[in-house]
C-alpha cells in the first residue's frame, strides 16, 4: 500500500500542471481542484437548503391556522415531498461531501482527492439532477406528491413527474456513490507518512464508514426505482397487488437503504463534533479509539433496524421484537459517543466562539432527538407515535439542530481557513442565538401535537391543534430568516475581514491547520510525515 | 434543558379534557391496552428524563466551571477503560430493562383470539367503507359535510365554528362496551392507516392485505381518529369515529343499521 502511495501521488502531480489557468466559468465547469469542488458542492446545499426552506415555509403557512387558506391540498403535498428530497439530497448530503471534499485531503495530508475528475463529475451531476427534480413543479400533474419515501401504490399516481423523479433520484444515488468511492480511495491510499488508521482525524473516520454505508445502500434505492419505473411503464407487478406483487416489499426495500440513509446524515456530524470539542475545550478527545469502533457499530447496526419505520405495516411479533431489540441497542453506541463528548468538555478549559456554541447546542438537542429515537423504539408505543407529529419532531430534532447545526459548526470553523479571514464573531454569536431559539420554537411543540393525536402529512388540522401549529409558524419565519443572517456572515468573511492565521484557533491538533490561511491551492504537494 | 424540565413539569399535571387545547401528552385511552401503553409511554419518558438529568447536568456543570476565562488549566487526560465500560453497561441494563416490559404489552396487544365482533374496514380514497360481517351490514364512512364545506381552500368558514372539525364523519361506526372488537383492515386502492388513539391502534390498511386489530373499549363514548398513512390529496380528510354504546343501545342501533345498511352491496352514502 505505502507503493501505492507514492505512485499516486506521483501521478497527482499530472493533475497539477500549472499551464494557463482556467478562468470565468469554464474555471468551475471544469475544476478537478479539490478545494474548488468543495467550495461548489457547498454553495449548491446553501442554495438548496434555501430553496427547500421556502417550501418548509409555505408548509408552515398553510399549517398557521385551522382551515385551508393558501394552498391546495395537493400542492401542500407536493411541497412535503420536494421539501424532503431537497433537504436530504440536495442540503444535508452535498453539504457533507463538500466539507469532504475541502477537509479530508488536508486532514490526511493529501495533494487532492484521489479521483480528480470523477470529483467533478460528481458534482456537476448534482445540478442537473435537481434542475430535473425542481422541474416537475412546472409539469403536468405537477411535482411528485406522494413523500419522500415514494410508496406504492400512491406514488404510481404521480403525473408527469414520475419518471423524472425516478431519474433525478437514480443521478443523486450516481453522484454519491461516485464521492463515496473517491472519499474511501483518498483515505486509503493518499494519507501522509506516519498518518496510520487509527491517527486519521475522526471527521475522516466518520466519513471513511459513511462511504462505506453509501456504497451498499444507494444502489438498493436505485434498484427500487427502478421497479417502481418498470411497474408503472413495463407492466410488471413487483408491488402491485393486483398482479401478485407486495406493496409492503417496496417499504422493506426502501428502508434498508434509508435507515442507513440516517446514519449518512449523521456519522459525519459526528466527525465534525469530535473536531470542534476538543479544540475549544483545549482537550484531547476523549476515548478516541471507543469512539471509531462505536461509529462503525452504528453503522453495523443500521443495516438490521430498517423495519421500525413499519411497525404498522404489520409483522409476525418475532418480527417486531427482533426490529424493537436491534433498534433500542443503538443507543448504547450512541450514548458512548454522547458521553465521551461530554467527558472531553469536562476539566477543559472552555472558551464559546460560534463553531463551539454550535457544537455544543447539537450536544443538547441531538440527545433530546436520540430520546424521542429511543421513545420510537417501543413498538406498543410506537402504535400511537407512528406517522404523527411526534415522529416530525424526532426527526428533526436529529435532522437539524443534529445534521445541520453540525454542518454550521464546520462552516464557522473551517471558514477561516478557506477563506483567509475570520468571520464576526458577534454575527456568529447573533446568528447561533437566534437560530437555536427558534430551532426548538419549532419543534419542540410538534412532540406535543403528535402526542395529541395529529397525523403528519396533513395539510389542514383539527383545532384543537391550532395553538402549538401557530407556535410552530412562528419558530419556522424566525429560523428561515436568521439563516439570511448566516449567507451575510458568509459573504462577509470571503470578501475581508481580520486576517486569519495558519492556526486560526488556540492550538488546533490537526494537518489542515499546518498550512496557510486561505489554503493555497495546492496543498501537500510534498507529502508531510506525521509521527 | 428547561424547556424540557418545563415541559415535564406541565405534562405531570393532571389533564383536563382529552380536546382541551394546549395539549401536552398521549391520552390514556378507554382500554386496557391503550392503558398499558400510555403506561409505557410514560415509562420511557421519565427514564429519558432521568438520563438528561444526568448527562445534561454533568455537561452544563463543566460549561459552567471549566470555562478559560475562570482561569482553569485544561487537564489531558484522554481515555478511561472504567468509565467506559460503564457507560456502556449501564445503557444497555437500563434498555434491557425497558425491553421486557414492551414485550409484555406486545404479546397482549398480539392476542386477538376469540373476537365477540368482527368489522371489515376497506379504505378507499378518502373515506372508510365498514363491513359487520356477522351482521350483513355495510356502510361507507365519509368526512362530515360541515367540515367538507368549511375545508375547501378559501371556503370563508371559519373551521372554530364548524363542531369537531374535519373529526366527524356521517356514519359512525358503532360498537357495544366491553366488546371485543376484531377490524380487517385492507384497502382498494393506496395504503392508508386507521389510528384511534383512545384505543391505542394504528395499523396500515394494504391493499392485498388483510391486517388485524382489536380493542375493548371500556367507557360509552364518541371517539375519533383519522388515516394515518400519506394516501393522496385529500389524507388529511378521512376521519374516523367509533360510537361506543350500551349493549342495549348498540342493539337498537344494530337493528336500524340493518335497516338502512343491510344489503349485499353496500350503499354510496354520500353523495359520490
Ligand atoms: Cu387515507
């Protein structure tokens, strides 16, 4: 492997030819640059995670008050189903690939990702795929409108938008699988000298088994489209009753790649949570190595949980026994890594700048999300929880003070290293103040009406449940707004600000904070030794 | 952390009506077994509430002492097998713990023989169609004509002034107390979900499936519920209502079902 090693970065330098610059457009059409696809993989899940975010508003609109106001009933589903897709593939996905793509060659010492252009095609799929998706909005039939989860037979009905759905779905599964192997290639064969398995930084642990996941579970999904495409154009029968299909077949499919899907939306956040923690407690991590294997049992055990999304699907008491033991036995892995978090805050010596506060409040509400995972757990409870508010709630409070507010820690932290300047800090604090405050606004009442009996997926409620959904408008227009403040932030530290040091914090541990602030764009050109 | 405190705290007080506005908690259901869910339900929240204390305690203790600008060296220690081989243990005898319990209430909510009545209930898109099988009755179940005038977008009706809207339906299904009810569930043609609360079920009606649930609804009443599963547009208008009656008013009942429902081909009851 060390031979490989050399000869890969050998062959990197090819890449590397400093002829006539590309510039304009054609510089990001055609960039193999790591650092540049990061950039762009990152921007595209801002704008997604705003185009998404717009939906969850005119959701959150017509949801304001009892009685239908604003929308039609089938428009508000189709709003529901896009506003799903579009925040996990399009925001929280991209989001992850792009700190990927930006962090892990500096963090394991690499010149640049091991696959340069299949990294650019990567991305440049993404775009693509979600101009197909956004399009349906405008066909006739309109958007997809049946969930993210596209069960049969109701998502058979969609208009025209149906085999444009199944494409733009099977060019997201292409995009990722692609990053996924160029990310496990890159941690394999590229890290420096000296830089072993068990010395790679976390969030390059996290992502190593992430890959892992997406490899073996976006192919599931695509192969369940598919199906679904032949059943609705070729005349099979895979999940139509009618024709000796199962309808339930498709859920179980479906599922095993999309428990694991939850785990690709979080094993990163992780990563970027074991980075910031000890940076700012002025601590190493505690329990590194329990915190790998504990990473790899969740990934372990996404594989045999998938039916608890199905409990009332109905299933032999075996069944749901076996689904109810495999799934409460996540939160020991889980509660390790919560609590070695905990233990590497404890006799630091802590200071709260914006990537800590962020960091800190995902230690809180990501555990008050894993409490409601756990409360799901209980099949007999379940019954009640199944498909109502209360699992809205869970996940979300896993979604996005989880995946998200991790996302925004890695931003606010890695940006002065990409950028070169150091973001306002007074805006950062302004911006996680009002963002946390308005995060639980929203969803934490939503554990109460579920509780109170109100399905999801409804777009008009009875009024008993007027008062929590009003609430919850409220906390949506106050987060949506305060993320405007987060682009500003943004925008700002690229054009200027106070300089940043190679360093950027108080004795980072780490190679990316080895070279300069902004990092040139080649980096590790000669590979260095880690001892 | 006192959001969740506060919230634990009002949930602790007693409740007032099941429809009050506000509400915070599942209800207790009118069964034995809705009973022993809440039961666990409550169960699994206190203990999540006893682990926050604990992990959020410990980790708002450290925010608050081992902060740089109190002046504190920061330790470097960084691993403790003891610590954590128990943190490990400990989580998973508190879920074993929980486990057994869940089994108990799902090998009895899975025991549905010896049914004293058994209703077939087809879901269509959007409404319920209802079978007494022994009984020759057949019913269609819709959304309460007030409700459907009051839901269309930009009716004018103000929902507050509609009674139990968009909960009411013109036919209920009606049930004798103490019964053992058994409900087929299936469907014609997307899945939907039929969830009462005051009893503790939600199951998925398939298409090609027959599923199977049971209640014994202890207390006379009006109980509501709605589809559960996402079935298309109008999901979130297809409620469901079980009367439960006397044994002698379910019987009057009956019979005028037989009257109005009895055929072999069940009547449009609306006006579809
Ligand atoms: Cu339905």
């Amino acid at each position: 492997m060390t031979a490989t090693t050399h000869n890969d970065a050998d062959h990197a330098d090819d890449h590397h030819d400093h002829g006539p610059e590309l510039t304009g457009i054609k510089r990001w059409l055609f960039t193999t640059n790591h650092k540049d696809i990061g950039t762009m993989y990152l921007i595209f899940s801002l704008v997604m995670l705003f185009v998404g975010g717009a939906m969850a508003l005119v959701i959150r609109t017509e949801l304001g008050q009892p009685g239908m106001q604003f929308v039609q009933p089938d428009f508000y589903n189709q709003m529901v189903t896009m506003h799903a897709l579009i925040m996990i593939f399009g925001a929280v996905m991209p989001a992850f690939v792009g700190l990927a793509n930006w962090m892990i060659p500096l963090m394991v010492g690499a010149p640049d990702m091991a696959l340069p252009r299949m990294n650019n095609w990567s991305f440049w799929i993404l775009p693509v795929a979600f101009g197909i998706l956004l399009a349906t909005l405008f066909v006739p039939g309109g958007a997809p409108a049946g969930g993210w989860t596209m069960y049969p037979p109701l998502v058979l009905q969609t208009g025209d938008a149906f085999p444009m759905l199944i494409f733009a779905v099977h060019l997201m599964g292409i995009s990722s699988i692609m990053g996924a192997i160029n990310i496990i290639v890159t941690i394999l064969n590229m890290r420096a000298p000296g830089m072993t398995l068990l010395k790679m930084p976390l969030f390059v642990w996290t992502w190593l088994i992430t890959a892992y996941l997406l490899i073996a579970v976006m192919p599931v999904l695509a192969g369940a489209v598919t199906m679904l495409l032949t059943d609705q154009f070729f005349g099979t029968s895979f999940f139509r009753a009618a024709g000796g299909g199962d309808p339930v077949m498709f859920q179980h499919i479906f599922w095993f790649f999309g428990h694991p899907e939850v785990y690709i939306m979080i094993l990163p956040a992780f990563g970027i949570i074991s980075e910031i923690i000890p940076t700012f407690s002025r601590k190493p991590l505690f329990g590194y190595t329990s915190m790998v294997y504990a990473t790899a049992s969740i990934a372990f055990l996404s594989f045999i949980v998938w039916a608890h999304h199905m409990f009332t699907a109905g299933m032999p008491l075996t069944g749901q026994l076996f689904f109810m033991f495999t799934t409460m036995l996540i939160a020991v892995p889980t509660g390790v890594k919560v609590f070695n978090w905990a233990a590497t805050m404890w006799k630091g010596a802590m200071t709260f700048e914006t990537p800590m506060l962020f960091a800190v409040a995902f230690l809180f509400l990501f555990t008050i999300g894993g409490f409601s995972g756990l409360m799901l757990a209980i099949v007999p409870a379940d019954f009640q929880y199944h498909d109502s508010y209360f699992v809205v709630a869970h996940f979300h409070y896993v979604l996005v003070p989880g995946a998200i507010f991790a996302i925004i820690a890695g931003v606010y932290y890695w940006l002065p290293k990409w950028t070169g300047h150091m973001y306002n800090e007074t805006l950062g604090k302004a911006h996680f103040w009002l963002t946390t405050i308005f995060v639980n606004l929203t969803f934490f009442p939503m554990h109460f009406l579920g509780l109170a009996g109100m399905p999801r997926r409804i777009p008009d409620y009875s009024t008993q449940f007027a008062d929590f959904n009003l609430v919850a408008t409220v906390g949506a227009f106050g987060f949506g707004l305060s993320q405007l403040l987060f682009v500003w932030i943004i925008v700002q530290c690229a054009r200027g600000g106070k300089k940043a040091t190679a360093e950027v914090w108080e004795n980072p541990v780490g190679l990316e904070w080895t070279v300069p602030s902004p990092a040139p764009h080649h980096t590790f050109d000669e590979p260095p030794v880690v001892k | 952390m006192t959001r969740r405190i506060a919230a634990a705290l009002i949930a602790l007080l007693p409740t007032g009506a099941a429809h009050a506005d506000w509400e915070l908690n599942m209800r207790e259901g009118v069964t034995a077994i809705s009973r022993e869910v809440y039961g666990l339900h409550m169960l699994i929240f206190w203990v999540c509430c006893a682990i926050a204390v604990f992990v959020f305690g410990w980790m708002i203790v450290a925010l608050v002492l081992h902060r740089k600008s109190r002046g504190v060296e920061a330790a470097q220690f960084s691993h403790s097998t003891k610590a954590e081989i128990i943190w490990t243990l400990i989580p998973a005898v508190i879920l074993v713990a929980m486990a057994v319990p869940a089994a108990k209430t799902m090998i009895a909510i899975e025991d549905d023989r010896n049914p004293d009545l058994t209703i077939k209930a087809t879901a269509y898109q959007w409404k319920w169609q209802y079978e007494y099988l022994d009984e020759g009755v057949s019913f269609y179940s819709t959304l309460a004509r007030t409700s459907n005038d009051a839901r269309r977008t930009g009716s004018g009706i103000d929902p507050e002034s509609v009674e139990n809207y968009l909960l009411e339906v013109d036919n209920h299904v009606v049930v004798p107390v103490n019964a053992k009810v058994r409900v087929l569930l299936t469907s014609n043609d997307v899945l939907h979900a039929w969830w009462m609360p005051d009893f503790a079920i939600k199951k998925d009606a398939i298409p090609g499936y027959i599923n199977q649930v049971w209640f014994r609804a202890e207390e006379p009443g009006i109980y509501r519920g709605q589809c559960a599963e996402l079935c298309g547009q109008d999901h979130g208008f297809m409620p469901i209502v079980v009367e439960v009656l006397e044994q002698d008013a379910y019987d009057a009942r009956l019979a005028a079902m037989k009257a109005e429902f009895g055929t072999d081909t069940p009547r449009l009851a609306n006006n579809d």
